[in-house]
C-alpha cells in the first residue's frame, strides 16, 4: 500500500460506508456499485459530499452511464 494514503475502514453495505465517512476523516472514498443494504454505492456517493469518491462495479448488470 502507497505509504501516502491510510486505509480508515471497510463497510458492508452503503449505509455502513457513510456512517464511517461521518466518522473518520475520509478524504477519498472507493465505493463498490452494488453494495449489500438498501442503498447503492452510487447513493452513498451522493451522499457523501464532501471527500472524493470513486467508484466501480465489477458486475456487468450495471453498466457504465454514458
């Protein structure tokens, strides 16, 4: 791992994901697509705000937005 980054936590759901942002002083988020519960990474990332975030889905049922 890049010696310039520090990875703050792993979350199993979206929901999961955005409770940890709230609470740490994420500046990057990486967001899978489909994440587990009842909002999406895409969602998440919406809601995220203020860090950066990328994301991606290794799931070829969601496709790319063009």
């Amino acid at each position: 791992m890049d010696s310039r980054f520090a990875l703050a936590s792993v979350a199993e759901s979206a929901e999961e994901a955005l409770e940890s942002a709230q609470t740490s002083e994420s500046g990057i988020i990486v967001l899978e697509h489909a994440l587990a519960g009842t909002l999406t990474g895409l969602d998440a990332a919406q809601r995220a705000g203020y860090a950066k975030t990328n994301m991606f889905t290794a799931h070829p049922e969601h496709p790319s937005p063009r």
